[in-house]
C-alpha cells in the first residue's frame, strides 16, 4: 500500500515494515513489528524471517511454529510533491510487476523537459502529423461499441505502434465524448465507469481520463490518470487556488519518456455563459510539450509536472496565461509575461514575438483608450493609454497572415490596471491600427518606405513620404484631423507626384497638431473601389504652422506630372506668379487668369513661364495634348486672394 500525508517537519520518507500473520482459529497470532525510519527499506523476505541489513537495523526474530503463515507488507509514508522511494526502487526498466501485471514506472530524470520552453517544438515528441492522416480518418468513423473492449479491438485494427495505438485512443474520444455540462453540476450522480463514459458519450474530465486510461491499458500501452489544479474555463485572472482539485488529465509511456495529454480540452469548448458544448477538436492537447502544459495544468504531485525546474503553485498562479491558440497559430512569447500589467505615467506596453508574421487585434474593456500598434515580422508591439483609472481587461487577437478565414483568435488575456491617465495624449479618431509601413504594407505592393516608423514628427508643418511600388496600382491618400471636416479643402493638404512606379506624396498641414495620413490603393485593371492599406501618425508641435492647401487637381492630371511652383492653392492677389512644372506627351501648356500666359518648354523639361494674378479670382493650368486638337484640358485650378 503506498499513501500520502502532510508533512510540517520532516519531509523524509518513513517506511513501515510488518508481518502479518494468518493463523487458524482458536489459534494464537504471533505478530512482530519493526520500524525503520530510514529514507529506504533494503529488508528482504526469507523462507525463516527477515535478515538483517548491516547497516545496524534489529531484525524480525524467526517464528516458530507451523500453524503460522506471513505476508510481508512495506508501508511507505512520503510528502505529496516526492516520488515514493519504494515505487522507485522497484521501477525497473517500463515498470514492475504486481500480480503479475506490468505496471508504469514514475516520473524520473529522463522524462524531463527544459523550463521555460525552448520555443522549438509544441509537442514532447517531434511529429509529423501528416502519417496520422489515414488513422484519424478511420479512429473518427468507428462508432461507439457494446464495450470498451471491442471498442479498443476496432481501433487496434489499423494501429499497431504504441504511438499509433495512442493516437487512434486519442482522435475517438475527442470526436465521440462531449463534455457533460449538466453533469457537471451533478458530479454524485455521475458514472465514470469507462463503459458509461462509452455508452453515454459524454461526461467530464474525471470520465475522459478515466475512458483514455482503460483504453490504452486494452491496447498494452501504459497511461496514468493525473489530477490537479487547471486555468480552463472560469477561471479569473490572477487567481488563487485551493481546496479540491477541479481538472483531470493523462500521462502516457511513449519511446521510455512519459508524455502528457488532455482528452476532455482537445473535444472542444464549452461558451461563455457555460450552457453548451461544441466539438471542435484541439491538437495542442495531443502530446503537449511539457513546459507549455504547465501553463494551465498543474498536477497534485509536482513529479508528473515533467520539468528539470518544477513550477511551484505561487508561480503557476502568477504565470501568464497562453491560450492554445496562442501556440497553434506560431506566436512564441509577450511581454510582460505576468497577466496583471500596471501603467507607468499613464502608458502601458505589451510585445508579442512570432515565428512569422501575423495580424493582430485588441479590445480594452471598460475604458477607452490612445494606441498605436506596429507590426513586426516576429510580432507586434502595442502602446496603450487608457483614458480611465481602474482595472481593465485587454484583450489580443491573432491571426495568421497566410490564413484564409476572417477570423481573428484571443490568445492573450490581461488585466491592466491604469493609476494615472495621460491627458496630452489624444490622437485621431481616424487613426487605425495598425500603424507605419511593415511586412503587410510591402505584401500589398509598397516597398521602400521612406518613413519607416509609425510616427512622422514635423516642425514646420511639411513632410514627404514616398514609395515604390512593386505592383501595377494606383494609390490615392488622405489627410485626417478631429479639429477638421472631411471636405474638398482637407484632402487638398496632400499632392501626389507619380514617376514610373515611385510615388510620393508632399503633405502640408493646415495647423499644428496630430494627423492620420490614410493611403489607398487598387489594380489599375480593377474599376473598383480604393481599398485601405494603412496610415501613418503625422505630430506637428509648432502652434503657427498654418499651411494653405495645394491647388485642385483635376482627371486630366496624368501620372509623372510634377508641380514645382506654386504650391499654394491660394494666389496673393496682384502679384506676378511664376510657374513650373513637368509635363510629358504634351503639345503646347499655358495659364489661364486675366488673359493667356503661354508656357515654354525649357531643355532641363519643365514647362515654365509666369502670369499676374490682377483682376481675377481662379486661375487654371491648361494642356492642349495633341497639337492637332482644338480643346485644351484643365490639370489644376488656383484661388486668388480676394483684393
């Protein structure tokens, strides 16, 4: 009999050695009991009693007697967390025998994985699981049998490794066992009985076990029913746990290593309000890498934790939270690691690393709040300013750039508690996430940003940002302000100048202050709409910039003009003005105000000349493209001053 206690002193084991003595009735039972407080027992049964082990032990005196008839029974008495020195000591390579039963040796040494996790593999044995294709096809089809044993004998039908034989076990009753939640409630009158489990195809966590344990001992494969404390559903960040252990789970002999998996969490999911089970398989829980099991498993003996360091119950309290998906998708780490972060002066950071490049989302709940969130190729960072003191829940999403659904993942949880709110933050409505150029923008055809940071700083309230661009598109951009209307008269504060496939745009600012700078883009073949690509945040602190808008652009300006002078859209009235700009495929251009200003052709070309502004209130620039043509076309219009 092996059992457990607390130990408040002495964590030693204790092992109790007796005699029990079978005698006749009406006879007199002899009985002799030895202690030995030593961390082992080495005393062994002999055909005339139990020999000393010389190391100084009193021996179990001879019996005399014919009528008496001894077992030998070793009680170990060990703390929790330790592995009992008996069960190691008779551990012999797979395990030993009782009754003449083969049983699984614990935990020791060789199955023990790195902690924190190496960021190589999610499972304990490199897989591919391509070769299980055909298994898991043929284990999701077999239906439910009169018993666990034909059940098992139908499975083995086309598994014959162990690996394979777990795998079959596996994929069945994550596709054929749903998580009983009205069950839950009723634990009492639950059957665990691996026949009911079947037989009813539902249960909770202690079935599952229970059902994958049986399952695999049909199939010859040794398997442990493991129990301990989880972060499944319901459980609250930060949290504490104590009293009775709420989840149960599995570890399985596989290759000499034990490894870990969990069939009730790789079923499906329960929803929020804890009303209704959905199979929706889950690989992760298939062999899980130990150091990222113990993310939200945490056994009641700390041995089958499968750990060189284990993780102690404070730590696994205070650890952060990975959601399955987390992993799945190729996400590796986030910064901060602990799931209660804090604001400093108002502001928060969180990082999350990649393998590769992903999309990613966020939700702060109970406030509002200032951002901005940059993609990387391994990853993301985010800046956040909650514009509410208290504690908040935030949220990330993710998903794969490569992956075709709509749907964004939650795969990181965080309560961020805000103490102090930033009030000089404030940046546009319009300003989405995310923000600058990154692996996306380049994806859609924008190479060679020449601003490559998410924010452009601006004194004198002018800048240019500029492309080329990798795809046949045409691309349009927009200027955004809270303190200014979306009008004709805004979108005039950015001029756009193509030359083969750089584009640029040159941004005056109407006044001081933060801007989102939004870019556009389609296939010149596609007649539809401009989809949005991404924007940048343009700060200007220089309260007298005050910039005019560029002149009005019309259709028939094509692609590799170029406005030199005047940029203003806005003439000074009664004023001589010169123009140049660069013109191709053109036969004659001039400027339209009071009277007709021809252009000349200069031999570095551009097309230049001047007019004044007296007596007029628009002056236009005109073209004539084909000399043979005998109407000119518009490309821009000016305002004149009023005199």
């Amino acid at each position: 009999m092996i059992g457990a206690m607390e130990f408040h002193k002495d964590p030693g084991a204790v092992a109790l050695e007796m005699l029990l003595i079978v005698q006749p009735e009406k006879k007199k039972t002899v009985q002799k009991l030895q202690i030995d407080k030593q961390t082992e027992s080495h005393a062994s049964l002999q055909s005339q009693g139990f020999q000393g082990d010389g190391n100084g032990n009193n021996k179990l005196q001879q019996y005399q007697g014919n009528d008496l008839h001894g077992t030998h029974v070793t009680v170990e008495v060990h703390a929790r967390n330790s592995t009992p020195q008996l069960f190691k000591k008779l551990s012999l390579g797979k395990g030993f025998q009782v009754n003449g039963k083969r049983r699984p040796r614990p935990p020791g040494s060789k199955d023990q994985h790195a902690y924190p996790w190496d960021k190589s593999c999610l499972k304990s044995i490199p897989l591919d699981l391509k070769q299980f294709e055909k298994l898991d096809a043929y284990a999701i089809k077999v239906t439910a049998k009169s018993s666990v044993e034909e059940l098992v004998k139908t499975l083995l039908r086309v598994a014959h490794t162990d690996l394979e034989k777990v795998r079959a076990i596996w994929t069945w009753i994550c596709h054929h066992i749903a998580y009983d939640i009205v069950g839950f409630f009723h634990k009492d009158q639950q059957s665990f009985k691996p026949q009911d489990v079947v037989q009813n195809g539902k249960s909770i966590c202690e079935g599952y076990a229970g059902l994958f344990e049986q399952m695999c001992s049909l199939a010859g494969v040794q398997s442990m029913n493991l129990s301990g404390y989880s972060k499944g559903h319901g459980y609250r960040t930060g949290q504490t746990f104590t009293g009775e252990y709420d989840h149960a789970w599995n570890a399985v002999y596989l290759d000499g290593r034990w490894h870990l998996v969990d069939s009730t969490w790789g079923s499906g999911s329960i929803n929020d309000c804890f009303s209704k089970f959905t199979f929706r398989y889950n690989e992760f829980y298939f062999l899980t890498h130990p150091a990222l099991f113990i993310n939200n498993h945490f056994p009641d003996n700390s041995n089958w934790q499968l750990l060189k360091s284990a993780v102690t119950l404070k730590q696994f309290e205070s650890n952060m939270l990975y959601k399955s998906d987390f992993y799945k998708i190729g996400l590796l780490a986030a910064h901060p690691e602990t799931p209660i972060i804090r604001t400093v002066n108002g502001k928060v950071t969180v990082a999350v690393e990649s393998r590769s490049p992903m999309l990613f989302m966020f939700e702060l709940k109970g406030a509002q709040e200032y951002s901005l969130m940059t993609l990387k190729r391994n990853g993301m960072n985010l800046e956040l300013y909650p514009q509410k003191t208290g504690s908040h829940k935030l949220q990330i999403y993710a998903k794969a750039s490569k992956s075709s659904e709509e749907v964004y993942n939650c795969v990181l949880e965080y309560i961020l508690e805000c103490s102090s709110v930033d009030r000089t933050i404030c940046f546009p409505k319009e300003l989405h996430q995310p923000v600058g150029p990154s692996w996306f923008t380049e994806k859609q055809g924008f190479l060679k940003p020449s601003q490559r940071g998410p924010i452009i700083l601006t004194n004198d309230g002018r800048c240019d940002v500029s492309f080329i661009l990798s795809k046949d598109l045409s691309v349009l951009a927009s200027l955004h302000s809270d303190s200014i209307s979306l009008s004709e008269g805004t979108k005039r504060h950015v001029l756009q100048v193509c030359q083969g496939n750089r584009v640029e745009f040159k941004i005056h600012l109407p006044h001081a202050g933060n801007f989102a700078f939004q870019v556009f883009a389609k296939k010149k073949s596609d007649p539809g709409n401009y989809n949005y690509i991404f924007n940048y945040l343009i700060f200007c602190p220089n309260t007298e910039v005050k910039w005019p808008a560029f002149p009005q652009v019309y259709s028939k300006w094509a692609e590799g003009y170029e406005l030199v002078e005047p940029l203003a859209g806005l003439l000074p009235a009664n004023r001589n003005i010169k123009f140049k700009l660069k013109l191709h495929s053109i036969a004659k251009a001039f400027v339209q105000c009071e009277k007709t200003c021809p252009l000349s052709l200069s031999k570095d070309g551009y097309w230049d000349g001047s007019c004044s502004t007296s007596g007029c209130t628009e002056v236009y620039v005109m073209v004539l493209e084909n000399a043979n043509h005998k109407f000119y076309s518009q490309i821009l219009k000016y305002e004149v001053e009023p005199q």
